[in-house]
C-alpha cells in the first residue's frame, strides 16, 4: 500500500475478484484491511486523497 495516496482497486491474487471500496470509504485498504490507510493514520478522519 502505498503511504501517500490511496489504493482504489485491489484484484484478488487468489480469486481475481476486483475489489473496490466500500461507500463511504477512500479506499480498498479502508475498506478491507483491519486498520485505516496510512493517510488516515497521519492526518486523522476525512478523506486521505
């Protein structure tokens, strides 16, 4: 994931399935992952792009 910008689409490595962000979420990684995006984390609530 990259530290300054946001991850819009994630293909699964095992599926392919594209994932994409839920609504209300900047990105897959806020979407998904089990802490908030590298951008949230620095700069607080909102959107990170």
């Amino acid at each position: 994931m990259p530290t300054d910008a946001c991850q819009w689409f994630y293909e699964c490595e095992h599926c392919h399935t594209l994932l994409k962000p839920k609504p209300g979420d900047c990105c897959v990684f806020c979407s998904y992952g089990s802490v908030p995006c590298p951008p949230i984390q620095q700069h607080g609530k909102g959107h990170c792009c």
